[in-house]
C-alpha cells in the first residue's frame, strides 16, 4: 500500500511503501519534549520503505537535540515535522509523521505513546535499526 505524506504547504513530500495492507498502521506519539511541543506521531516498519521529495532544499531545517542520532526534517516554510532519519552504520533509517499523512483513515491507526528517556544510545539505535524503514531515498524533483 502506497502512503502519500507532506508538509502543510507541499514543500516536503513522501510516499511510504507500507508493505502490507494491514488494517491497523502504529502510531507511537513520542514523549520526549520536542515531539511533544511538535505533535509527533510516527510510524514505521522494517520492510517499508520511504522515498522523499523536496521541492527547496534551502528551505529545510534540520534539527538535533540531545544524543545527537536523529535528524528531525523541518518545513522552514509551514513549521511541519513530516519525517525524521537516524544514520545507523552508514545507512539511514527512517519514521514518518502519521500527521503529515494524507487520506489515512483515522481508525487504521493504533496509536501508544512512548517514552525512550531511559535507553542509552547503544539500546536507542539498536531498536531503530530493527524497527524504523531502512530503505530511505532522497528523490530528486
């Protein structure tokens, strides 16, 4: 199944190959402070994979905080968060915002809340590389 995502004003978009067509897509709403003050939601699989656009490069931020292991992809035109990428042994690895997402229905979403506070870097991308997309390509417009 095909999931078609972007930022409000179209300035970053992906397309998520969701490997199935499970009736339910998890949902895990993120506990740390940024995704918190943001609304991030993400979803991910191992055997999805992400292919993202954009349209002005120069109008994207990205942003780190803490252990310094994720890059947050923000929208410097609209604000939106649409994915965030962690690079594990030279690969990068991925989560999509089931914000950002378009023509979900509501009810396919599983959604937990989440708190990682307690992981140590090593535990953190151990668990990303098992469980975030691993194939995740930058698409040139």
């Amino acid at each position: 199944m095909l999931i078609h995502g972007r930022c409000h004003c179209g300035n970053i978009a992906f397309v998520l190959d969701w490997p199935d067509d499970s009736r339910e897509i998890p949902a895990r709403a993120c506990g740390c402070s940024f995704c918190v003050k943001h609304g991030g939601v993400w979803t991910s699989n191992p055997r999805a994979s992400l292919d993202v656009v954009i349209v002005d490069a120069a109008s994207v931020s990205k942003y780190e905080f803490g252990t310094r292991t994720a890059t947050f992809h923000v929208c410097a035109r609209c604000g939106a968060v649409p994915f965030v990428t962690s690079e594990i042994g030279g690969r990068q690895y991925a989560v999509a915002s089931i914000n950002a997402m378009e023509g979900i229905e509501p009810s396919r979403l599983q959604r937990a809340d989440t708190n990682f506070d307690a992981e140590n870097v090593e535990a953190r991308l151990a668990r990303r590389e098992r469980n975030w997309i691993p194939k995740v390509r930058f698409v040139a417009r």
